[in-house]
C-alpha cells in the first residue's frame, strides 16, 4: 500500500465515525422505545425514508467538509514533514524540518530537529573513531597512490574480469597518445575505473599469459610473472609484463571446512593482475633503421671493393703496363674509395641518432643538473662557481653520475692546468639539444688542448673513473667544443646535450579536470565479478553509471535543433570520477536560438571549426560502453540520439535512469522537481549549471544521493528503479 492510498484509507475512516455515531445513537433510542412507540414508528418510518436519507446524507457531507476544513491539510503537512524527515535521516543529513505548521505539528519538527542534532553528534563520534582507526589504512593507501601517481613507466592493475582497478598518471598519458580515437574525444581517455582493459589488448592474449602464470605457480616458481610483446589498435609495439596479485583464500577441508579453519590452511590464488607497460616502437625503428644502415654500407660497398680489388690485382699482374692504362686503374680505385666515402657520410648523416650509443637516460630538470654539479666542482675541486643564465623550465635527459663526472673533471683540468678559480654555468634550449657552458674568465688554450683532456682519464680529488670525457659525450650523443668571447675576455665549453619533454607538461595532458593528484584507483573493485543475472536485476549500488547531458541549439529535435555540447562522468563503486569525464563542444552547422544562447552563453563563434556530431558520438558511445546512462530529463538528450543514428550508425541500446522520474517517487508531495529545486532538498552545490559537465556533475551528485532514499522506499535494483520511474506522470512526456 504506498504512501498516498493509506491517507486517503485514513481520511474515510474518519469522514465515516460521524455516520456511525448517529447510527449508534438511533439504534440506541429505538431499544428504549416500547413496543407500541416502536410500532408507530414503523408506520412512520416508509412515508420518512427519504427526509431520513436526506438528512444522514447531510449530516454525513457535514462531517466530511468538517473533516477536512480540520484535518485535511493537517494530513497534507504531515505528509510533507515525513518526506522532508526521510530526506534529513539519509540524503541532506545538514538539513532541518521547517517548524511553521500547526502547533503540535510544529512541536513535532522541533523535536525531530533536536534527534537529527543528536544523531549528528553520536555520527561524529562514531566517524571519528572510524578516522583513527583508519588513519594506517589511509596511510598506506595514500602512499600507494602517491607511488603510482610518479612511477616513470605506465602501470595498470585489473580484475580477473579485465576491469580497470588501478593506473597511473603515465598509463593513461601513454593511451591518450597511443589511443586510434578520433580528435573529438571529449578529453576522455581510452582508460577508465572500471572499464574494460580488452578494449586495448585481445582478450585471448591476457588469457593465455595468465594460463603460463598458472602453470608457474604450479612449478613454484617464486615470481611467477610473464612478459608478451603486443601492438595497439593505433599500430604502436608495446613491451608487456604481467605480475598477479595474489589472494589468499580459506581452503575447503573433509569435514566442510572445519579441519582447515581449525588448523588455519590456505590456499592462494589468483585475484587479479599488474601490467607494466614500455612503448618500445621507437626502440624497434631505430633496430630498423640500424639493419637499414648496415645492409645499405655491406651492399653498397660490395661492387666498389670487388671494383677496387680487382683494379689492384691487375696492378700487381701487370707491373710492366703502360703508364696511361696504369692511371687508368688508379683512377678507378680512386672513384671507388670516392663513392664509398661519400657513401658512408651519407649513411651517417641519415642515421645519426641511431648509430650513436645507446645508454639508459634520465630526465631531469637542467638547474638540478647544475645545482649538483656546483656542489660537486666546490667540494671536489675547491673553486667557486655561479649562474649567468639559466633556462629554468629546461628538462634534458642525462646519466646525470656519469655527466656529472665530466663537468668535475673538465672544472679540475681548468684549475690544475690554467689556474682557473671560477666557473659559471649558463643553460638554454637550441630546438631539440640543450646547451650547456662551462664559462670562465681570463686564460685561453688551444683546442688541441680539449682533444687531449678528453682521451684521457678522468681523474677528480684522487678519485679515477673508468670513463673518458669523450666516453660521457658519446654516451649522451653528444658533442662538446672550446669557444672564446673575446669582447667579454671570457672562454667556455659548451656541451650539447638532449631535451626532453617538461614532465609539468606531462601531467597537465592528463589532470585537467581533477584535483593536484587524480584519482585513479578503487581497489574495491577487486570483489566485483561478472554477474550471470541480467542488468534489472543487479543492485543499483553494483552498477557502473555514465551521467550525461547535453546543449542544444533549441528544444525542438524533430523540427532540426542540434546538439552543441555534450559532457559525461562515470560513477564507478558510488563515487563520481571527476577526473573522467567527457567534454566536447560540437560545431552545429545551423544558427542558434536566441533563447538558446540566453541559457548557455554558447554561440556560433565559439562553436565554428568544433567537431561534427558524427565525429563526437563514436568516442561518446564508447566512453559509455558497459554502463547505464543517468541523466536529468533524460529522454530529452536520447531523443536527439535517436534521431542521428542512420546519419551516424551510433546507437544508444543501455538502460537509462531519469532523475526527473526518479524524484516524484522519491518525493511525491513535493511540487518542483527541477535539477535546481532537487539539488537544493538534498543539499547537492551547484556549480556551472546550464554548461553540459556541469549540470552532468549535478545531476550525478543528485543521483548518489538518491539511491539510498530508494532502498528506504524498497526498491533497489535497476528493474524496480525503471518500473517505479515509469509510473510517474513526467514519464508520460514526449518529445
């Protein structure tokens, strides 16, 4: 029975106790009549009938007006109080019951408003415990996060189902720049909590590199981890290694269990697994281009040395030839070892970088490179040293110990062998080397001099190193010169040195709509499964969510109206990821509606040159894969779906929950169920309403926090949400 059939059950109760007091007063008068007073009447009563009838139909419509000028809206405000109470015991635990009714309805609010207070204080008590206990949890799970969050290579940890449960900031940089999805992405990236990791790699290669993990297990093998090479959707070659997580679960024994509980034995098993990822497709090109190199010198050499070989053993036959059929073949060795040399200039211009050295290099930040040199050359060397001008947003990538020794060694040379007592060290970027000077004033030397230094030892403070200076520039494929600046009296050596990417550069791809550190772990999901059960049946709260909205050109989808913005967030283990979300405007290719402009402030200029609708909805659709859509007056934003999917082939087939459908079952007393009056009841903050993320924020902070009045209500899962919401008069709205 809900809520309104028992107050109108209530409300005829007591518009019938007064007929059945009248009813109970005549039959009362009629016991106590005599027999022949009872007799008359009955002679009376069939010519009265109808005055009788008459006057209990009065009497009875009396009673009900005077019941409800008296109780009806006594009846309404109680009403309303227990909404209003439902939503201050679970969703608005800050809010309070207005206490402006009648006098004991009032009373009720104030006493109710006292428990909420004492609830709240007994909450915090029990919170803050809660926090204490915790506080080595959190501790533990922050350092992880933080961890994570700097790891240089990309890490991804899963489910045994492929879901997503944990990545770093370099995984998902790495996707975004791996990822074959068009330009209108939205921002969104090709990995998310909760998504599925075989969107990126086949399904049966992450299944056969577990079985191999499996089968180590059983060998007992220590660390039973794999490595698989693979190649993304976007042609990239990818180094994998594969580490599982291990669980420990109770094993079963003979007697149901017991004997194991009692003796404490486990078993472990597998609960999910880490993916470590390297992009080895520049590694791979540069083998290419080595094996390029070397087939081109062994095949290009190969006629010029038969060609010079058997001009010099003609020579040697023939001591005795003439002089002009001599010079003849001289000449011929001479074209040969000509063509062979500029052969080989050519090969190294064009395969320079790969040719050079290969060494391990880090990135660092330049002035750190340089802070450590200049504690190094005073505290080894004992000379000072200073700045000129230094690039302080300047990365290079260095093995910054070896590089390190090099500028100690060239500051001590300059010292023993020139008496230098200073050197200062300038830093800017020359497109993609950097250029690092050691400056010094005064004595000047011959370049032969450096040639010299860097053959030679590098001997520092007694301390000799295994490397020569031209070792350390050849490792960085590098070079290193001697130059005067004669005006200034002043000589330097400047080293070129390779830039790297500013790492602030690296995490501003990635965290721009979260916080200092994004979010991008929930390791909660390592207790989700694949469910048998069809999606009503699952629980709301198991449910991944995608909230959604959209601008438009106009309110009319059928009469050509546009979307002109679409934004989207996921809620992953109720929690709403602001650090995945969609966002992209869309260039209409039609005039906007003054009243449309009026509400979101987006106009053609601003929209001009954006992405087409046929271009946002494919990334858009996959961003929701595997999720139910949640979205405020919903059938709106699907209806202008609806209407491209022959232009675009893009169809939306999830369900989808309205919590404008969703409120009047919520709240049915209440008059407003606008996204604003909602938020406002449940005490959600608006912030950028009327653009397409934020009312999708709104909306999905709405949402959680209905969920829990629904449960209080009984329903629970997506089926009985669906069937609750269709029930409601706005689900009778079309567009």
């Amino acid at each position: 029975m809900t809520s309104r059939t028992g107050a109108a059950v209530k409300f005829l109760a007591v518009c019938a106790a007064p007929a059945l007091g009248v009813a109970l007063t005549v039959a009362a008068v009629w016991a106590d009549l005599t027999g022949s007073e009872q007799q008359a009447l009955e002679q009376i009563l069939p010519q009265r009938i109808g005055l009788i009838v008459i006057v209990a139909l009065a009497v009875c419509a009396v009673s009900a007006w005077l019941v409800h000028a008296l109780y009806g809206r006594r009846m309404a405000a109680v009403a309303r109080l227990a909404e209003e109470g439902r939503i201050v015991l679970g969703a608005n635990t800050e809010r309070r019951l207005a206490a402006d009714g009648p006098g004991e309805i009032a009373e009720l609010a104030r006493v109710a408003n006292e428990l909420a207070d004492q609830r709240d204080a007994l909450r915090h008590d029990v919170e803050e415990k809660i926090r204490e206990a915790k506080a080595s949890v959190e501790q533990e799970r922050n350092r992880l996060a933080a961890l994570m969050s700097e790891l240089q290579q990309s890490v991804v940890v899963c489910n045994l189902d492929g879901r997503i449960l944990l990545y770093n900031t370099r995984a998902r940089l790495q996707f975004q720049v791996l990822s074959d999805a068009p330009a209108a992405s939205g921002g969104a990236g090709a990995i998310g909590l909760g998504r599925s990791i075989f969107t990126i790699f086949e399904r049966n290669m992450i299944a056969h590199a577990l079985e191999s993990i499996q089968q180590r297990m059983k060998r007992g093998v220590a660390q039973p981890g794999t490595n698989f090479l693979t190649t993304t959707r976007a042609g990239q070659l990818l180094r994998v290694r594969m580490a599982p997580v291990m669980s420990i679960a109770q094993s079963e024994g003979t007697n149901g269990g017991e004997d194991s509980a009692a003796t404490g034995e486990t078993e472990r098993g597998i609960g999910g697994y880490v993916l470590m990822l390297d992009n080895v497709t520049v590694d791979f090109e540069r083998e290419s281009q080595r094996d390029q190199m070397l087939q081109s010198l062994t095949e290009g050499s190969r006629a010029s040395l038969a060609n010079i070989r058997a001009a010099i053993e003609t020579l040697l036959h023939y001591p005795d030839m003439e002089a002009e059929e001599r010079d003849g073949f001289v000449g011929i060795i001479g074209e040969e070892v000509r063509n062979m040399s500029q052969r080989l200039d050519q090969t190294m211009s064009e395969h320079a970088d790969s040719i050079k050295t290969r060494w391990p290099l880090e990135e660092m930040l330049g002035v750190d490179l340089i802070a450590a040199a200049q504690k190094r050359i005073e505290s080894r060397v004992g000379i000072k040293t200073g700045n000129e001008e230094l690039d302080g947003n300047l990365w290079i990538k260095v093995d910054s110990f070896s590089l390190l020794q090099g500028l100690a060694y060239l500051a001590s040379r300059l010292h023993q062998d020139l008496d230098v007592r200073n050197v200062r060290f300038r830093l800017k970027q020359a497109g993609r080397l950097a250029h690092l000077d050691m400056v010094w004033a005064g004595t000047q030397f011959a370049m032969e001099t450096l040639y010299e230094w860097e053959l030679e030892p590098m001997i520092v403070g007694g301390e000799v190193s295994v490397l020569t200076l031209r070792d350390v520039i050849e490792r960085h494929g590098g070079e290193i010169w001697y130059q005067r600046e004669t005006a200034r009296q002043m000589a330097f050596f400047r080293l070129l040195l390779p830039a790297a990417l500013p790492q602030e550069t690296l995490a501003a791809n990635v965290v721009a709509h979260g916080e200092s550190r994004p979010d991008y772990y929930d390791f909660d999901l390592f207790r989700q499964l694949e469910q048998s059960h069809a999606l009503d049946d699952r629980l709301l709260t198991e449910l991944t969510y995608t909230v959604f909205d959209t601008e438009t050109t106009g309110l009319d989808p059928a009469g050509g109206d546009e979307i002109i913005q679409i934004g989207a967030a996921r809620i992953v283990n109720g929690r709403l990821l602001r650090s995945e979300v969609f966002d992209q405007l869309v260039d209409p290719r039609r005039p906007l509606s003054p009243q449309a402009i009026a509400v979101h402030g987006l106009n053609e200029d601003v929209l001009a040159g954006k992405p087409t609708i046929d271009q946002v909805l494919p990334p858009f659709h996959a961003f929701c894969e595997d999720t139910v859509l949640v979205g405020h007056n919903a059938a709106f934003d699907m209806r202008f779906f609806q209407m491209k999917e022959a232009a675009t082939g893009v169809r939306f087939t999830q369900p989808v929950l309205d919590t404008l459908l969703l409120s009047p079952v919520i709240q049915p007393n209440q008059e407003l169920h606008t996204l604003e009056g909602i938020a406002e009841r449940l005490g959600v903050a608006i912030i950028g309403r009327h653009s397409a993320l934020g009312d999708t924020m709104v909306t999905g902070e709405v949402f959680l926090k209905m969920i829990p009045l629904l449960a209080e209500m009984g329903i629970r899962t997506l089926g009985e949400a669906r069937q609750a919401a269709e029930r409601t008069y706005y689900a009778r709205v079309k567009y």
